[in-house]
DNA sequence: CGGCTTTGACCCGCGC
DNA sequence: GCGCGGGTCAAAGCCG
C-alpha cells in the first residue's frame, strides 16, 4: 500500500555516494529542495544561506512507494507516525528523554513504567533516513558513533543492521545502517533524534567545519 | 589504559 | 495467547 509515508514524516533520501573513504553525506542533499526546517527540527543545521555542499552527492528522494528498499525502511516498526509530531515535547517526552538519557532504566523492569512505556516507545525521536551507494557502512557525518548493537535483519539478504549512538555527553542520537538486501553497495542509514550540540562540538572542528549540516 | 566493537541475552510490540 | 522480529543492554575482547 501506498502513500503510508505520506505523513511528511520520516522522510528518506536517496543518495549516491561515490566508494570514497569518507562519504560523508547526507545532510548535503537538503539542499536538493527539502524542508530544511523539518531537517533543523530533526537536528540536521541546515547552512541559512542554503550553500553548495563540497560533495557531488546524487540525492534522490527516497519516498517512492514503491521503491523497494525504501518501502522496507519506512514500514518498519518505528515508522512514519510519530514523527510527525515535531513537537514531541509532549509532556511523555519529557518523561521519555530523561530515561531515554539513561539507557540504563529504560523499560527494564519496573513494570509500573509499563503503561507509559508503551505509548513512549511509539513516540519516538524524530527520524531521517537516507539511502547512499557506499563501500563503507558508516558515513561520516561529522559526529561521533559508538556502535551499541548489530542485529540479524530476517528478510534480508543481509541480514545486518547495525546501531549507533552519538558519544556526545547529552546527545541521544540513535543513527541505524544497514545494506539494502538488493543492492549491498546501498546504504541506509537513519537517524533518529537531535544532536544537542554541533559537530564541532563533538570533535574539534577542522574538517568537520564544513559538515555543520549535521 | 581507555575507548570501541562484538555478541548473546533480554524485553517489548505487533501480527496471527 | 503465542510466536516472531526488532531494539537495547551489558559483558568480554580487541585495538590504538
């Protein structure tokens, strides 16, 4: 069925990244015509002046229905719904981000957190995904990764999804990459949440100065 | 030694 | 109600 993503939500891009060491990305393909405000309040900084990107990145929106990786991305569990909420700062929110922040008490025990756990775990964190072409799994986007987890995807030809959080102090930043079972020189990689901070702030700017897009 | 990756287990949500 | 799939945690190992 078509048109689930219609929402305006979860929005995905396809990129084509050429099999360079640092592909970074994504953010570079807002300027390809999207709402650079969804792109802010996803915390993706968006340049005001809407600049040329340093790379020759082939965006593509990746909205199509029936486009098949795409749909897989965008139907899966977290998807479109809750996004569309921008403003998740709905008093579950609140809730939400103090544990989020600690992983540790998640819904982990506690079964009196439950209920409320329930209706959080719909309310995600804004997301963002892109689809790159890319030898490398993970883009660099200017942030800082840590990998905390790596499942087996079952419908897939590979079977690998891997989880990334942003190492950055208050930053819960989820970032999920995975290969399109298609095509393994695709990447898709989503992002969920906003940065708390710029990527400068995560490591010392230089390179990454032109990358304030994430 | 510190940080990161890997891997297995646990828990939750959803579909049947 | 049960089973499956997905997301996260935490311990162990590895690397710089």
């Amino acid at each position: 069925m078509e048109g689930n993503q219609g929402a305006g939500s979860s929005r995905c891009y396809l990129l084509d990244v050429p099999p360079v060491s640092r592909p970074s990305v994504a953010a570079h393909q807002m300027e390809f015509g999207y709402p650079k405000e969804s792109l802010q309040g996803l915390g993706f900084v968006v340049p005001p002046h809407g600049g040329p990107f340093l790379l020759s990145t082939d965006a593509v929106p990746f909205t199509n229905p029936t486009a098949t990786c795409c749909e897989k991305t965008i139907s899966d569990p977290w998807s479109n719904e809750e996004v569309g909420t921008s403003d998740s700062k709905d008093p579950n929110d609140q809730t939400s981000s103090s544990k989020d922040g600690d992983n540790s008490c998640r819904w982990r025990g506690s079964s009196l957190e439950k209920g409320k756990v329930k209706v959080k775990r719909k309310m995600r964190e804004p997301r963002f995904c892109f689809q790159t072409r890319s030898d490398v799994d993970v883009l660099d986007d200017g942030y800082k990764w840590r990998k905390y987890g790596q499942k087996v995807v079952k419908n897939s030809l590979h079977p690998s999804r891997s989880y990334y959080r942003c190492t950055h102090n208050n930053c819960r930043v989820k970032k999920r990459v995975e290969r399109l079972s298609e095509d393994c020189r695709m990447v898709i990689t989503t992002y969920e949440g906003r940065h708390t901070h710029s990527p400068c702030d995560d490591e010392n700017s230089s390179e990454h100065e032109c990358f304030s897009s994430f």
